[in-house]
C-alpha cells in the first residue's frame, strides 16, 4: 500500500478552468460550451456572434449567468418553509437579504452521462441534507440543431416521500449592444410579480398601462427590470416566446418556453456590476420567487414521479 506525504503535498494543478471540466457542443455554425460545475451553460454562439452573455474558461461565474436553479428558483424568504406538516430551515445563501436562494446544485459538479458532437447530458443526484431532506435525480439536456438551442430538464424523484420542487435556469442573452436600452422587447407576460428590496413578491398585478408591458414589441429603455411574470400568452403550439431585437441591425433572438414553464423572470442586471444593462437575463421558471412558502407553481413530487421542461434559443442570424 501507498502512503501519500502529507508533510509535502502534491501541487494542486491549475489547468482545471473554475468552473470544472468544458463540454462543447457544435452544429454547423452554432457552438455551445456547458460546464461540469451546476452543468450551466457557459457559452453560446450563432455564426461567431455571441448570444449568450458568459464569462471566460478561466472564471467564475458570477450573476448567475447561465446557471441550472433547483430544487427551486429565485428566492425562499429567511429560508424556511412548510411542507407535508414539517417545517424546515435551509443555508441563507443570499444573506445580505436574508433568503436562499436559487436552490442547492448551482456549485457542485455534475456527471456526464452521454454525450455526442452536438448534444451533452448531464446528471446529479442531489442527496437529502439540511432543509431538504429528499432525494433527487436531475437530468439536463443540450442540444444543438438548425434550429438553435435546446434545453431539455427532468428531476425525477428517487426518495420515498413526495417533495417539494421548482425549477429554472438563468441565461443572460445579448445582442451586443453596449447595453439593453435600445433594444426592442417583446415579453407575453399579461401579470407582473412586484417585489420588495429583499426580492420577494408582494403583489402581482396586470400590466396593462404600466412600464412592465411588452406584450407589444417596444424598446426597453431605461425601464428596470426584476420582474416575474405569468399569465404568459402562448402561440398555438403552446410555446411563449420572448423576442429581443436590435432595430439598427434587425437582428433578433428568441427565447422560448414550453408550457412547463408557466413563469419567467426578466431582470437588467442593475444591480450587478458583472452584467449591469449589458444584457437581459430571461429566466425560465416553473414557479415565482418564494413558492416554497406561498405554494404557488409549486409541484409534489410523489415518490417515482418525473417533472420535464424544455426551452431554448433560436436567432435569425447565422444557420
């Protein structure tokens, strides 16, 4: 048997990139990098432009950019909640706001479990632990086509009691732009959460006559955007779309959503020096900030039973 000298330990190696292992995927001329820690998208690129607000190899990221929010999205206020008759008490990961949030498998590394030229599927079994105790299994999904980006989540519950989830993910999206004021928004969300300074909704609220209305195509301006929506109009293959278009270029993405995700979240980045205005985050998500504790979106997942959404990105520049 081997004895390791601790008294002299081995050099840590930098050559492993913050963020874990890189996982790109290529189809013509689209290229998407999805990383080992949280599995969140990274990079994202359209005919050599750039469509997803990242950050570098040898970064961390910061913002949330692109990161996989479960077993809930947003924030739970003070990190406690009831659920089945129990009351629990998660970590405060946003202390300065005394709330956790964006769930618990943001920084910790995921497994591959296929993988193809245009197409990675990573895994994670999120284990039962202080304030949530049960267990499941997560499965993202990226896959590049013609038609652009497509993300594909399933958390399937392997515990033997029913649990609490939520989920989303938090994908900065730009047109490089210097900043999102001149861009031209469409958003088919026809209620708007308002929130406190801690974040938390308290109040929702149509948005007819209010500066959080872009259910007709207008530019974002100098509007400040931390918003949920919902009450999302749909096309009539049950998709909502978000569309964002730079007028000088005519240049446009869309992100869109599958009706798993009854929710999305528009947020400037003001508040974030990484992102600030530089690009707009449009966050799928299953439920609002805070459904761990208001119940609202939120799903019981019975023992064996599987939740899936699906959203992506499609441009109309490039392939």
């Amino acid at each position: 048997m081997s004895t390791r000298d601790l008294t002299n330990p081995a050099p840590i190696s930098m050559a492993t990139p913050p963020s874990g292992e890189q996982f790109e995927i290529r189809s013509g001329d689209k290229s998407a990098v999805v990383v080992e820690l949280g599995a969140g998208l990274r990079t994202y690129t359209v005919n050599g432009r750039e469509v997803l607000d990242g950050y570098a190899v040898d970064e961390q990221c910061s913002s949330g950019r692109g990161q996989v929010l479960m077993p809930w999205p947003n924030r739970i206020q003070d990190g406690s909640y009831e659920f089945a008759g129990n009351s629990y008490q998660l970590p405060l990961s946003e202390a300065e706001n005394h709330n956790a949030i964006h769930g618990l498998v943001r920084w910790v590394p995921w497994t591959v479990a296929e993988r193809a030229e245009d197409r990675v599927a990573l895994e994670f079994l999120l284990h039962p632990q202080p304030g949530y105790p049960f267990q499941l299994a997560l499965r993202l999904e990226y896959a590049l086509s013609e038609d652009g980006l497509r993300v594909t989540t399933t958390a399937t519950n392997v515990g033997r009691d029913a649990c609490p989830f939520g989920g989303g993910q938090h994908p900065y999206l730009t047109l490089g732009t210097k900043t999102v004021d001149t861009l031209v928004l469409r958003a088919p969300g026809r209620t708007v959460l308002q929130t406190d300074a801690r974040g938390i909704p308290q109040s929702s609220e149509p948005v007819d006559g209010t500066e959080f209305d872009f259910r007709s195509p207008r530019p974002i301006g100098g509007t400040q955007l931390d918003n949920g929506y919902t009450d999302l109009e749909r096309d009539a293959d049950g998709i909502a779309r978000v569309e964002l278009e730079d007028p000088e270029t005519g240049t446009g993405l869309v992100l869109w959503l599958d009706d798993s995700y009854p929710y999305i979240q528009l947020f400037t980045g003001d508040a974030a020096p990484s992102v600030r205005r530089r690009s707009l985050a449009i966050e799928p998500m299953t439920c609002p900030s805070n459904a761990f504790q208001t119940g609202e979106g939120l799903l019981a997942l019975e023992p064996g039973e599987s939740a899936t959404g699906v959203w992506g990105i499609s441009t109309n520049y490039g392939g």
